[in-house]
C-alpha cells in the first residue's frame, strides 16, 4: 500500500514539475526579446549595417526618408501610430524591399513610454531619424497643449529610450518656425531663436532637450531646421497624401493640388498686406529629395559628442503669387485665387542662408526648381486620387 502510495504520489510531484517547466519555458519565450528567440536579424547589431530608426516614417518627409536609406543599404524600423501618416506608403516601401531585415514596421505611439522601452529593447538600433511630430503651425495655435505633448513630451520620451538603451546617433527634424520672425534675412543657425506659434515653440523646447542632453552624453547629435518642403520622389512610388480632414491646416502645395483637382472651389491667399515685394508671404521651398539627402549626409557626418544645426533650405525665397503661378504651370489648371485676411501666428518672410550646411556637408539644393518640383508631386497626385487608398 505504502509503495503505491508513493508511486502515486511521485507520479503527481513529476506531473506538476513538468507542467511548471513548460508554463515557464512559454513565459521565458514569450518575454524574451526577439534576439533569443532568434527570429529577426532587427534584434542584434551586424558590421557593416546601419539600423535606423525612423519615428513618423509613414509620413509624407518620413517615407521618402526610408526609400533613400533603403536605397543606400540602411536597415530600417519605422516607428509611427499612424495618426497621420499611410500605410500605403509604408506598404509601398515593403514591396521595393521584401527581403529580410530591410525594412519592419511598428506601430505604436511615441507618447507610450513602456511600448517605445520595449521597442528598443528588441532592436538593436544605430541611429535614430526622429520625424514624428504634427506639424501645422494654425493648428498648433488652436491646439497648444496636443503640440507641446506631442513634439516637446515625445521628444523628451524618446531621448530618455535612447540614453537607457544606449543608441548614440540623432538626427532631428526641426523648423525654420523656431526662428519665428527675424529682423533679418536671410536666416543664419545664429539667427535668435524666438518662435512665435506653439509649433515653433515646441520645436525650440526639443531642441534645447536634445542640447542639453548632448552636454551630458557622448551622444552624436544633428539638428536641421527644415524650411518649406514640397515635391515628391521623381520616380512616382510616394506622393504627400495627408488627411482629408486636414485640408483646411493644410500647406500650400497640398491646397493647389485640391484646387486644381477641384476638390476645392480655389486658392485662398491669406494676407497680401505683408512687407514683402508683392504683399504675400515669402517662403524658402525645398525639395523633399533634396531634404533626405541632407539627412544622409548629416547622418554621415554624425560624430560622438558632437552637434551640428543646419538650415535646410535654397537661400531663395518665393512669394505665394509666385508660387501659385507655377502651381497653375505645373498642373495646367487656372486656378481661382480669393485673396482673404492674415492667419494668425504667420510671418511674413523667411529664407535661409544655406552656406553653413553647403561648407560643412557638402551639401547643396540640386533638385529644388517651384515649377518642376510640383509636377513631380502633382504626377503622384492625378495618379493617386485617393492618396495611397488607391
Ligand atoms: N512638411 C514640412 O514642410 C515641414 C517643415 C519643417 C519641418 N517639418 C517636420 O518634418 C517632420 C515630418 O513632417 P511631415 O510633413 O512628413 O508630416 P506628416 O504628418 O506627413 O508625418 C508625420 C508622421 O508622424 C506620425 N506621428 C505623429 N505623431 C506620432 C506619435 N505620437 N507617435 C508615432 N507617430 C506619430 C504620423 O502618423 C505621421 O506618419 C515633422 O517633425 C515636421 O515638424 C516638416
């Protein structure tokens, strides 16, 4: 009786200790970070390959990010919650480089401090291209406290994952907005920063984040202050498609294309009372193939302990009356003009001096020309009327 009883009981003890070992070897899987489990070549670093990581990367500047770094051999992760960006564009760039280890796409919300520690936790990232932000300078003056989360918090969020995770490279997207409206033109890296709109203000905060960490880190560090961006990939795979909703925030290029598709009745110009020589604002347009390569460059030139913040811009600048007359070139359409009031928290002209980033980087605006860059973007647009719904 004895012997059975403890036969059985062993039986039992043996059941329960397997049942343990498997319950643990599932959780130790499960929580594992993808390097142990083997599965992706995202997880570990390799010689020879860049991974970067590109925040907003199924945006408009983002996208086209991605298909130059791909393009150039660079292993990419595109982090993006897709609040404003397409996965069609991001689907686009997976059919041109299905292979492994090219390109992942993760979805997740930069503002999700846990989701972004994990991230990087399971990737072994080299650099990151940090894009994701809104980006409407009105929309940001009737929305401050969405602007100062989403740019300065994410910002803050997302150098803290850095720091801990120990990934030393970034390039950040600023704006020619944190200058706000100088005295003086053209706009120099030295020019006084002092943004006027809650976008421009928010900007200037993550910048001096990112300043002030750099003090402190070895980290490799380049800013570069955008100006106005327009174009497309000349090859016709990624357009800009924001939000429909977003129409009415929208930038110049995006509402020339509506008006001459006839989505909107026409162009509204707002102000024509400006200190400038027609009266409407005077803006620096920069082409967004030749902005990525002014990103590849900065990260070329990235180097520990070090910062570099460069205007990216043509040193020329454009009135509005100047840019729809080469819109209605660009697309053949007459479009309608109604010529209204100023919009709050808009300046009247800003234009870069670009030497810094031409001595610097080598670096010079090749492909910018207002009336061609347009009708690459409005090629994208015929073809695409849907955005990347198509
Ligand atoms: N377009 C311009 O003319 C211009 C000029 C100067 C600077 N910039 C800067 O360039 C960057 C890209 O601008 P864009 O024109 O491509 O804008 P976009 O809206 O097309 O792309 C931004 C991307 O970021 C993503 N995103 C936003 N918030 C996020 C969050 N919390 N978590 C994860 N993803 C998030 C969006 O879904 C979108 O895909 C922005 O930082 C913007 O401030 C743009």
């Amino acid at each position: 009786m004895d012997f059975m009883e403890n036969k059985r009981k062993s039986n039992f003890t043996r059941k329960i200790i397997l049942a343990a070992s498997i319950t643990a070897l599932f959780f130790f899987m499960v929580k594992r970070p993808a390097a142990i489990n083997g599965s992706t070549k995202f997880s570990q670093h390799e010689a020879g390959v860049t991974h970067v990581l590109v925040t907003g990367g199924a945006g408009y500047i983002g996208s086209h990010a991605v298909l130059r770094l791909l393009k150039d051999s660079y292993r990419i992760t595109i982090l993006d919650n897709l609040s404003r960006g397409n996965m069609g564009a991001v689907k686009v760039l997976q059919g041109l480089y299905p292979e492994p280890g090219r390109l992942q796409f993760v979805y997740a919300d930069l503002g999700d401090a846990e989701a972004v520690d994990k991230i990087f936790e399971r990737n072994a990232f080299d650099a990151v291209m940090h894009f994701a932000a809104v980006a409407y300078v009105g929309e940001s003056t009737a929305e401050p406290l969405r602007y100062y989360h989403n740019i300065t918090s994410n910002t803050l969020l997302l150098v803290k994952a850095m720091a801990k995770h120990g990934v030393k490279t970034l390039i950040y997207s600023s704006t020619c907005a944190t200058y706000g409206e100088p005295e003086k033109m053209p706009i120099t890296e030295t020019t006084p920063q002092v943004p006027i709109n809650p976008y421009g203000k928010a900007k200037k905060m993550a910048e001096d984040i990112i300043l002030d960490f750099s003090k402190t880190s070895n980290m490799a560090v380049m800013i570069l202050r955008y100006f106005n961006v327009i174009g497309s990939d000349p090859e016709g795979r990624l357009g800009e498609a924001p939000r429909p909703e977003l129409r009415e925030q929208g930038r110049i290029s995006g509402a020339c294309f509506d008006a001459a598709r006839g989505i909107i009745p026409g162009l509204k110009i707002r102000g024509t009372d400006y200190k400038t020589p027609d009266g409407t604002c005077v803006r620096d347009y920069i082409d967004v193939t030749d902005l990525i390569d002014a990103h590849v460059k900065a990260l070329a030139h990235a180097k520990p302990g070090k910062v570099g913040i460069y205007n990216v811009g043509t040193g020329k600048g454009s009135s509005v009356k100047e840019f729809v007359a080469a819109c209605k070139t660009a697309t053949g359409v007459d479009i309608k003009v109604d010529f209204l009031s100023r919009r709050p928290g808009d300046y009247a002209e800003v234009y870069s001096d670009p030497s810094k980033i031409n001595n610097e980087l080598n670096w010079t605006a090749r492909f910018t020309n207002l009336e061609e860059s347009l009708s690459i973007a409005w090629r994208w647009q015929k073809e695409h009327l849907n955005g990347y719904d198509n």
